[in-house]
C-alpha cells in the first residue's frame, strides 16, 4: 500500500476514535444536545459504546507523561509555580456506573474484614485527616492546633506483629502554626505540599520534604473561618469553603481571590461546610450548613445546579464526586447519605440505619466505589452499604473511646483511617 495512503488511513481512524471519544464524553456529562450536535458534524454514532470516563483517562495520563517530561530535575521548591498536568487518575475500570444499576436488586456484596491499630494521638481532639493521592501519606489536624504527617508504609510495619526491630514511629513530620482548631487539609496533586484551613481565618503551606520545617512557607489569610480546603487537579488552584457563603477561589501563585460572578441570583446565606473538586476539576461542590448541595462550573465558578434542602433542615457536612464525576455523594445531620444525579439533581438512592446527627460526619465511598462508609454516633460504629443496594453490610465499633469525628478511605487501597473526640487516631487495614 502507497505510504501516503496508508497514514491518510490511519489518520482517519484516528479521527473517528477522536470523536467517539468526544461524543461519549459529552453523554457522559449530560450535554446530550452538544453530543448530538458533534455526533451529527462528523458523522459519529450516538450509541458509540466507548466509556464516558476513557477521553479524560486519556487526556490525563498525556498531561501526566507531558509533565513529568517537564518536570525532570526541578526541585520541590519551584512545585507551586509548575504549570502543567493533571495528576494520575484512579483506575477507572472498576468505577461504578450507577446510572445504569439504579434500581440495582438482590444479594449485596461483603465488605472485607478489617484490623485497626492506634497509630497517633493528638493533645486534644482530632478533626481531620486526609490521604494523599498516591495513599503513600496521611495528614491528621487537631484541636490542639498541629498537623500530624504519617507515613503509610510505616503504619503498615507497626501492624506486623512480628516485626521486632525496634518501635515503629509513622509520624514523620508535625507542623504548629495555626492559632485555632484545624478544620481540614489536602495534598497538593503533584508535590510534597500540604495545605490546611483553620479557625484562625488562614489556610497555610507546608512543604513536608523538608525534614525540619515545622511552620508554614507561604500563607493565605482569608476574612473567615476556613472550614474546608480542596486542590484543583493542576494544582494551580485552591479552593476554599469558609463561613462565609461563597466558595473562594485562590489562584496558588498569586492569591488573588475569586468570586462566583452569579451569587446575586442564589439566595445564599449559608456558611459552607466542605467544598471538593471533581477528579478533572471540570466541576467543584459545596456542601452547606443550609442543608443544601450546590455545583458549580470549575472553570467559570459559576453555580450550574443547586439542590436546595438537600438535607432538609440540617447541615449538610460533606459532598463529593464520584470519579466518573456523574454523581455526587453527601452526608446529612438528618441522618441520611444521599447520591445525586449531576445533570439533573435527581435523588438517585439513600443510605440509611446511621445517625448521625451532632458531628461533622463524613460519608465516603472506598477505593473501588463499592461501599460507603460512615460513622453512628449513638453506636459509637463504623457503617458500612452496599454502594448498589444500599443495604447495610457491616456494622464494626470503632474502638474509639467516643465516637469518630472524621472518616477517611485512602484512595489507593482497602484502607481508611478514623479520627476520634478521643484524641487518637486509628489506621484501618483489610484483613488478608
């Protein structure tokens, strides 16, 4: 065959995957006319069997190699001004499509046994605590105003009850620089930076590469309380949920601060208690003290969907996406856990049998998007559902001398990690 001829071919094929890819991605986003539209331009079919999720797994693996190209040799120091690159996304073969199995029946799913262990203690209360992206680390944040860094793979040593080499200490880095509680943290996507947001009104970096910093090196300081903290997906942006009833947008260079240009049309009142990017952070949530759930556009900050009393009454505490990024998930001080449909705010299933009423409650979906877990409070448990069937699968105490305040499922592996009004801080691991 003519060489000509044959890239004219290959280029053709490639096209023609190209805009599978873009019509796919489309449906999946629930912008069915756009999809038509691009299906109609370039004679793609509509009912083209490609995964909604393959395009951005595509996109973001380019932009993960393209970086990591351009990254060789530059030091950690200059990571808040690297420009390119979504991180690494989770694997998404095994993301559960819960458009498809919404009235999902029959026998649910066993969720594996797990061990815990007490792997630190704080002075005083621990509020939070987050996984970084690669689950290689884990942050916890306290009322006593620090920052414990843990290391994963040292917990796991501790759990080893036949290592004898000595004591296994996996705190590995404790910052002091806040004056009030600490309300939540986050990893940067691409580097060794760990960012918190407290009660001080800051929200403050630290670079934890560096093995005898102890206080922040850059610090943004916010008008109100800084209730919740969550990296862009490049790393270029902050946002921030604060007792104000706007989200704040920081750009991490400069710290200008943004604001929705359409908050005049919401009603909004509220203090907002957790804010979260979707995994292309083509999209942000905020859960409110309202009881409602709001979406917006991450690239306009504009609000796309509000989802008004979407907790009745009480506060909503947390809300997340689910990684095809066609859900969101959020917790309720009415005792309730609850997924939306992203493009039409439909109420999709419930999670019910935990109360949990007085604290902050986290609801988390684990690392394969299985099974939600959450904490009862009167209990003193840790709840786990069948994400499809929504029925109650385990119910485990959670060997805190009082009841957790904050749940955490690490992003890598069956793994998650409790945070107690007792102080301590416990590693959960699934049994082999």
């Amino acid at each position: 065959m003519d060489a000509t001829l044959e890239n004219t071919l290959k280029e053709g094929k490639l096209r023609r995957q190209i805009n599978a890819l873009i019509v796919a991605h489309l449906r999946g986003e629930n912008l069915n006319q756009a999809a038509a539209a691009v299906a109609s331009a370039t004679m793609t079919s509509l009912t083209t069997e490609v995964s909604p999720n393959r395009l951005l797994e595509l996109v973001s693996k380019g932009l993960v190699a393209e970086r990591d190209e351009g990254l060789k040799g530059v030091s950690s120091t200059s990571l808040l001004n690297v420009t390119g690159g979504f991180p690494s996304m989770p694997n998404m073969v095994n993301a559960i499509d819960f458009s498809a199995m919404q009235d999902v029946k029959g026998p649910s799913k066993n969720f594996p046994k797990h061990e815990s262990k007490h792997v630190s203690e704080h002075k005083n209360i621990a509020r939070c605590a987050r996984f970084s992206p690669d689950g290689q680390f884990v942050a916890t944040g306290s009322s006593d105003y620090s920052i414990k860094l843990l290391e994963v793979s040292k917990i796991k040593q501790m759990m080893v009850s036949d290592v004898r080499e000595g004591p296994i200490r996996p705190v590995i880095r404790t910052f002091y620089d806040h004056a009030e509680p600490i309300n939540d943290l986050d990893f940067h996507p691409q580097g060794t930076i760990l960012v918190s947001g407290a009660k001080d009104n800051t929200i403050k970096f630290f670079d934890f590469s560096k093995t005898v910093a102890r206080k922040a090196f850059r610090v943004i300081q916010d008008t109100h309380n800084v209730r919740s903290v969550s990296f862009h997906p490049s790393g270029e942006f902050l946002l921030a949920g604060t007792d104000h009833h706007l989200p704040h947008l920081y750009d991490v260079n400069t710290f200008q601060c943004y604001l929705s240009s359409n908050f005049q049309d919401l009603n909004m009142i509220s203090p907002i208690n957790q804010v979260r990017y979707s995994i292309s952070g083509s999209m942000y949530v905020t859960a409110s003290k309202d009881g409602s759930v709001l979406l917006w556009d991450g690239v306009t900050a504009q609000c796309i969907r509000q989802i008004v009393g979407a907790h009745g009454m009480t506060e909503t505490t947390c809300a997340s996406f689910t990684k095809d990024q066609r859900f969101v998930l959020s917790c309720g001080k009415d005792s309730t856990i609850k997924l939306w449909e992203v493009g039409t705010g439909r109420l999709v299933k419930q999670y019910l049998g935990a109360v949990h009423t007085q604290l902050r409650c986290q609801a988390v979906f684990n690392e394969t998007e299985e099974f939600i877990l959450s904490i009862d409070e009167p209990n003193n448990e840790v709840v786990i559902w069948d994400a499809l069937t929504a029925e109650k699968v385990a119910r485990w105490h959670s060997n805190h001398v009082g009841v957790p305040r904050w749940l955490q499922h690490s992003p890598t592996e069956a793994a998650f990690i409790t945070c107690g009004t007792d102080r301590s801080v416990r590693y959960w691991k699934e049994v082999m």
